[in-house]
C-alpha cells in the first residue's frame, strides 16, 4: 500500500513539477488514453511520461480494433522507467487483461511513498462490460492496492458487488456507496458526477475513514467528453505528485477540467464526442500575462466608429459625442469582459463562494483607492455641482467598503491587494493626482459605466433567490444608474472643453481603466 496523502494536507516541501508516469491505452486522435494523460499532466503543471498497455484503433465515433503487446513490452517499458526516473505519481487507466494487471500490480508494489491513481477501466458508460470475470477481478483486487480509484458511476457500482445497472442516480447515492467501500478497503474514492442526469456535475473525495469533501461543478451543454475520466485522474495524480491533498487536488482537477469541456466546442476535433481542450487554462494565463504596452486610441477613429454602431450602443447611453466615442474605443473590452466565465457564473448563480469572497474582498480594497481618486476629482472640479459630487461619491464608496467588510466577509480585514488590484488602483491613484481634469474623470468613469452595464446585462437573470442577488440589484439599480449618468455627464462636457492633447490622454486613460476592469473581473479564475 502506497502512501494516501490526508484530506487538505501538503508536505513541507512540495515537488516544482511533478514527474507522473501514465499506464494506458492509446488514442490516435488524442483525447483519452494516454494521450490525454500526458496533456492533463502538462496542464496540471507535471511531466508527462507514458507506458503503454494497448494500441488502439480509435476515434471520436467508436473503437475498431485494440492491440495488446506481448507481456513483456509492458514489463520492459516499465522497467526502462523506473531504472532512470524517480516517479512522483501513477496514473494507471486501460489494463485490459489479467496478465497486464498482474504486471502493474507487481510495478506498483515497488514504489515507495508514490501516490497512484487508478482509473478502473472496467464498465463503458452505456453499461458494456469491458473487461471478462479474471480481468474485472484482478482490477478488484487491484483497486484495493492503490491510492486511489476515480471510478464511473456504472464502476463504482461494480467495486461495491453490484451490476452496472445498479448504478447512483444522484451525487447523495454515489457518496454513500463510495463510502462503504471506502471504509471495507481503507482506500479513497473519487466520485464523479459527470454522469447523472441534473445541471450539477459535483465531484466528491470520500476516503477510508468516511470523511466526505465536495466539489462543486455546474454541467456543460456539451457532447464533447470524450476523455473526461482519463484527464481527471491524470491531473489529479499530477497535483497529488506535486504535495497537495486529495481534497485541494481535486478542487483544482475538477476546476480544470470543467474550463476543458467548457471550451472543448470550438476544438472541432472529429465528427463524434469529441475531445476537451486540455490547453485553454494554460492559453488564457498566457494571454493574461502579457506583457505588451498598452496601444494608444486611435481618438479619431473612435469618433468615427460611434457613428456608424448604432446597434452596440450600451444600455446606459452615451450622453455626447465624447461618451459616445469613449464607449466606441473600448467596445471589444466590452465583449470581451462579457465573455469571461466570471461573468457567466455571476449571471447564472454558479460562481462558487470562495471566488465572489476573493471578488468581494479585493472590491473592498479597491474602493478604498477608488475614494482617494474620487476625492482629488473633486478638488480639481471647477464646476461647484462637480465637486459635490465627486466628493459624495468618495464617501459613498467608503461607505459600500464597509458594507461588504460586514455583509459578505464578516467583518474580516485581512486581505492584501493582488497585483490587478494594486496596478488598478495605483494608475487611478496616480492619474488622479498627476493628470488634468478631464484625464482623470474619464479614467474612473469604466468603474461607474461598466459596472451599470454589468448589472443590466445580468438582470434578466437575477431572481429573488440568487446567490447574489443584493449584488445584482446594486448594479443594476436606480441610484447607482442615476450616478452613472451623472458621471457620464461631467466626462461628456470635460472632453468637450479638453484640449486635443488632453483628450487623447483622457481616451488612453478610459481605455487603459477598462482593461483594469477587465483583469478585475478575471482575476479569481487566475488564481487556480
């Protein structure tokens, strides 16, 4: 029995990157097997290494043929690896036979202290027994020797004694079959529930002494999940290689992974259940860490986009030329912070807690600069009016920092700004005091007008029960609108008494505060 690392514990000293050795079938068209499970290790931050158990004929529509090597090829691969790499995790899938069987489970013996995962290929998911009666046993027996098993619902009904067809038909049901085999072995068990039939696609650590930890997924739309098992189990030896607990461990698979199938649509991979995109996670941080400069706004342009995109106008109008070509400027930012799975699970309630507390905590920090900014306006307005209610905004916003201190973290004052919170309130900051007038109003305008926007493109979602329905109320509401318009109104005659110079710092301010925003609204889901 290898070592089971504790719900929720780390060693020490976690491994930098994780060296995981997959045992697998093959998939030429590259979504399940191994090699699915080297791009799942590589995505969970591992190095990939691969043995193979079988050469399969297959594709996105179905099987053709399976090859199994002699005996002796797999004990020989095994063999070259284990001479010359020091293995951090086992990811074993498609063993087929006994006699392969017999061979892993000679090799695992081996390993001291290395965490294997087994994904116990025996029960296709519409109910085909994979494997013969010797074959299913050895996987039995098997399963009892390993770390840890991620079985299907139908497999998970065959490690308990039962027929596939005696499968869970809820996350509750599953747990509870889990756990008595769990407890019967002393092993862990990952339930997953890709396969049941509600919007909830949770997964769940049960291990040995009963404890049960939950992770919560929404379901995907989606016929492209081919390979959803073998990337699970994969990304989750990888992360246990690298020292972190099952339950952390299968938080972060789990999360990947639904950003795999989430995105697995535009891969158009095959005419079948085609594969996820193991590599969106890694793309989207790329880009998000980009270091290119910001391009100036074309101003001239802009102003001549805002008269021809009648049908992309914002919910709250422009009220002048300048808002208008403001808005014109950024209107990809715009689409683009629609487009962010932040966004849509606000919208549909899925955002899980702890990201909308990360939100919500940074937000507080934020506005706290936000006032410092709101303040200088306000001294720099010449318009008695202006100055009144730049003045009242600083204090309103002190006002909502401490509202969300209380009604959201409990009171809780300990959070540090990230590096998007602190470069967004430091350009604001430093605008604020360094800029003329109009710079600096159009530079905390995307905070009033993108945040209306936000709010009115979400409502028609909200309902009395949504978990952040205060949230969406406040944005979309009457008072917060009224003072955006309001806002609107002092940039409009600011640009319209700008000089041409003073303008185009003030386009490249809003423009550059719009980019903030976004990354704002990104930023938990960069943190995982």
């Amino acid at each position: 029995m290898t070592h089971v690392y504790p719900l929720g514990t780390k060693p020490a000293q976690p491994l930098p990157v994780a060296r995981v050795l997959s045992i697998a079938g093959t998939d030429p068209t590259g979504g399940a097997g191994l090699h699915a499970d080297l791009k799942a290790i590589s995505a969970a931050g591992g190095y990939g290494m691969a043995v193979t158990t079988a050469i399969v004929s297959q594709n996105t529509q179905g099987v053709d043929s399976i090859f199994t090597p002699p005996a002796h090829v797999l004990r020989d691969q095994l063999a070259s690896v284990a001479a010359d790499v020091d293995i951090d995790a086992v990811k074993i899938g498609m063993l087929g036979n006994p006699k392969t069987i017999e061979i892993v489970r000679e090799f695992i013996a081996t390993l001291d202290g290395t965490p294997v995962v087994l994904d116990p290929v025996m029960v296709a998911t519409s109910g085909d027994r994979l494997l013969d009666k010797d074959a299913e046993s050895a996987i039995l027996d098997l399963a009892g020797r390993v770390d840890c098993v991620t079985p299907n619902l139908k497999e998970l009904a065959v490690l308990c004694g039962l027929s596939p067809k005696e499968e869970a038909t809820d996350v509750d049901q599953a747990v509870a079959m889990a756990q008595d085999w769990a407890k019967q072995t002393g092993n862990t068990v990952i339930v997953k529930g890709g396969h049941l039939r509600d919007d909830r696609a949770d997964n769940a650590v049960v291990d040995g002494t009963g404890l049960i930890h939950r992770v919560a997924c929404p379901r995907v739309a989606t016929k492209n999940t081919h390979g959803t098992g073998c990337s699970l189990s994969s990304a989750l030896a990888t992360r246990l290689g690298q020292g972190e607990g099952l339950a952390p461990a299968l938080e972060w698979s789990t999360r990947w992974l639904h950003e795999a199938i989430a995105n697995a649509d535009a891969l158009a991979v095959g005419r079948g259940h085609g594969p996820v995109d193991h590599g969106h996670r890694q793309r989207r941080l790329a880009r998000a860490a980009s270091a290119e400069p910001v391009p100036a706004v074309d101003v001239a342009a802009a102003y001549t986009a805002a008269q021809s995109q009648p049908a992309s106008q914002p919910a709250i109008p422009a009220v002048g030329p300048h808002t208008a070509a403001l808005w014109a400027a950024t209107l990809g930012l715009w689409k683009d912070l629609l487009a962010l799975p932040f966004i849509g699970r606000l919208g549909d309630g899925t955002l899980n807690a702890d990201d909308f507390s990360f939100y919500v905590a940074q937000d507080a920090i934020y506005l706290r600069h936000y006032s410092t900014a709101l303040g200088r306006l306000g001294a720099l307005a010449r318009d008695p009016q202006d100055r009144q209610f730049w003045a009242a905004g600083a204090a309103e916003v002190l006002v909502a920092e401490s509202d969300l201190h209380r009604d959201w973290l409990g009171g809780e004052t300990a959070a540090r700004p990230s590096q998007v919170t602190s470069a967004y309130t430091d350009f604001l900051v430093a605008t604020a005091y360094t800029e003329d007038y109009a710079v600096a109003a159009a530079a905390v305008l995307p905070c009033y007008w993108l945040y209306a926007e936000v709010g009115r493109h979400l409502l028609a979602q909200d309902r009395e029960d949504h978990p952040f329905h205060a949230w969406l109320q406040m944005y979309s509401g009457p008072d917060f609108v009224e003072g955006t318009q309001r806002a609107l109104q002092m940039v409009e005659d600011a640009l319209e008494e700008a000089t041409d110079t003073q303008r185009q710092r003030a386009f490249d301010a809003f423009y550059r505060a719009s980019l903030a925003e976004l990354a704002f609204f990104d930023q938990a889901d960069r943190r995982f």
